[in-house]
C-alpha cells in the first residue's frame, strides 16, 4: 500500500496500544533484539521498554561499535542563532510564547551579521537558524534575507522554525538551506490540543505532516524530535521513530536526524509531567542507534557536562556547543529573554578539548552543497 503522508501511516496506531506493547515486553524479547544483525521497530520497542533497562551496559558496548563502525571517531559541531522571540503561538512550554509578557526582538540586517562575527571567530562553520513562530515578522522572505547575508560565511546552514508550505521550503532549499529541522513535540493527539491552545500550532496534523513537505522540496537533511517531558517518553519515541522510518523509505535521498530536547526551566512553562532522568536518556539514545546505523544523533546544550562527555563515545555524531538560546545572546543583546536554560555553558574550544580527550575528532563542517548533485539529474520526489 502506498502511503500519500505519514499521517497514513499515524492513524494506524493507538497511543494506548503502543504503551500496553511496551509493558509487555521481556528479557527475552530484549536480547533477542540485541543478537539480530538487522532490526525493526519491533525491535526498537523492546530496546525502549522498561525491560530493556536492566540491558544497558550491553547496548553501551553496542551502540559505540555500530557508531564508529558507520560515522567513526568524529563529532560535527554547530552553533544555534537565534533570529527573533517573536511568536504568535501559546506554548505551556515555552518561553516565547505569546503570553508570556518579555520583551520581543528580531534581529535586524546589522544586528544578524554581529552575531554570525561572533560565531566565526569561534570557528563555527555550521549554523542553525531558531526563530519564534510569526510568519508576519519572520516569514519566508526574513529567512531568505538571512540566508543570503549569512551563504557567503557559512559553509552550512539549517533551520528550526514555523512549519512552511512545500513552495516555500522549495524556495529555502534553493537559496542554500541543507537541513530543516521541525519537531511534532509530542504524538499524543488526545492532548496535543492542552500544550497548544492557541495559534497555528494547535493544528496537529499541519504539522505531523511537515517532514513530508520537507522531504518533498528535496531538502538534504530533515532533523526529528519529541519534547521530553511533555508525555510518557517510550510512546512518543516510539511514534518518532515511526516517523523517521516512514521518511527514509519515503525520502530516501534525504538524511535523518533526531535529537532529544528534555523540558528545561524557561519563562512560564509548565513542569514536567514526566521526569526522564539521564539513565533513560541514555538508554533511548543507544535503543536508536541499535536500531538504525544510518541515523544522526545530536545532543543540544540542554544536557549537563557530565552527561554530554561520556555521550560523545556512545552514539553522538553531532553537538551543539557555546549555545546562546535568545536573539543577539551572543553579542547584540545579551539580556533578551532565553527560550530555555542551557546547561552546559563551556565554550567552543573546551567542548573540542573534551571530544579530542575522549579520542575522537571535533569536525567544524557538516555538508558541502558542492557535493550535491545538481538540479537537472533529478526532480524535487527523487525520481531519476
């Protein structure tokens, strides 16, 4: 059966269902998965339950030789640059959000090429663009703007923002746009609607289906994620990695990446309803490399220094580093509001001192787009 969109694919499962299947798995189920040369969701809902825990020093082990086997003793750095706090969404979760009373601020032309100075003199080659979601402020035509003033510094730029129509991420990949980043939050439907009440978006199909429209417009790397913290960790990862191997049968051309923001303290958000504590971040992080060789696994400034050192030999392939989470935080304003609180705070070189330390190679470019094939060889669905 051919799916038209993942959402095909969502409406297949029950959130209910795929917890009951976690509870049900056993030891055996565990190790049998860990012996296969292959495996498949199935496998990867075994490598997530709670059964599983008990496993993990194995998938350690595991998770380090098929990292190294496929990526080897390298860790690509970026840096984030946020472009406005601006957002016309309400977000229990976020500081931005639109009613939180902070002061609002988008980078101007001056103020963004301050910024991506600072950035440079850091050694960052690989940029990743965050905004708030306010199309009227920082739409299509603010983001090709900043591409084009930061294409000629950069060899790599990605973005975090609104959910875009296909024309316009058709557009972004043109002007020079290699990855795209656009995270669900959480897959629980039933109480989507509660962390989204207002704004475009509360509406949860529009953006379950925006890896699609990414895929679509050729884009060369498309980066998932839950918010961790928000529902029950294992489900959602389950229906992420749903995603993920629906979009790399789908979109075969194009990378996949997932990273694993857990809710930090920010301006009026809510707690946690659940707590996933570094074990089980740990334990998620290993079940997916286990069950896909081929995926980018990022680890943001979210994560304490403790957590990120021993992560860099256990399936990181990238990390964020020196992150500032406001606009201007690097230099402009550094008293703007942040989205979240960051946790490791050392700068560029210490994060490089602490990936050279553990034996690997601290790498400051991600993708060339010279390496790209060029438009005429094939069209926006990856047809010959």
């Amino acid at each position: 059966m051919t799916m038209n969109s993942f959402i095909d694919v969502f409406e297949q499962y029950s959130w209910d269902q795929v917890r009951r299947r976690l509870d049900q798995v056993t030891l055996q189920d565990v190790e049998r998965s860990l012996c296969k040369q292959q495996r498949s969701l199935d496998d990867f809902i075994n490598l997530i339950s709670p059964a599983a825990s008990v496993k993990l020093e194995t998938m350690a082990k595991l998770a380090q030789q098929l990292t190294r086997k496929r990526f080897g003793k390298t860790i690509q750095l970026y840096a984030p640059l946020y472009l406005s706090n601006e957002c016309q969404n309400i977000c229990t979760y976020c500081g931005f959000s639109l009613d939180n009373s902070i002061k609002r601020k988008t980078l101007s032309d001056t103020e963004l090429m301050i910024e991506a100075t600072v950035l440079k003199s850091m050694g960052v080659n690989h940029v990743l663009l965050v905004s708030g979601e306010a199309n009227k402020t920082v739409g299509v035509s603010y983001f090709l703007n900043a591409i084009k003033l930061l294409r000629p510094h950069f060899a790599n730029i990605s973005i975090e923002v609104q959910p875009l129509s296909e024309e316009e991420y058709c557009l972004l990949h043109d002007a020079g746009v290699n990855a795209v980043l656009v995270y669900q939050e959480t897959y629980h439907q039933e109480v989507y609607k509660e962390y989204h009440p207002k704004g475009k978006k509360s509406n949860f199909n529009f953006r379950l289906d925006t890896p699609d429209r990414v895929g679509r417009a050729g884009i060369h790397k498309i980066g998932l994620g839950v918010l961790l913290g928000l529902e029950d960790w294992r489900v959602d990862s389950f229906f992420n990695a749903l995603h993920i191997d629906y979009l790399q049968k789908q979109y075969w051309k194009s990378r996949f990446s997932v990273s694993f923001p857990r809710l930090r303290p920010a301006e009026g958000i809510i707690e946690p309803n659940f707590i996933m504590s570094d074990k089980d971040l740990l334990q998620l992080i290993c079940a997916y490399r286990i069950w896909n060789e081929d995926l980018e696994i990022s680890i943001s400034t979210r994560e304490n220094e403790t957590f990120r050192d021993h992560i860099v030999s256990l399936g990181a392939t990238a990390m964020s580093a020196a992150s500032k989470t406001n606009p201007g935080g690097y230099a402009v304003d550094k008293e703007s509001l942040e989205q979240f609180e960051t946790s490791d705070d050392r700068s560029m070189e210490e994060i490089k001192a602490v990936i050279r330390n553990a034996g690997y190679d601290p790498v400051m470019k991600d993708w060339d787009p010279v390496y790209s094939r060029t438009k005429s060889t094939y069209d926006r669905t990856g047809n010959e």
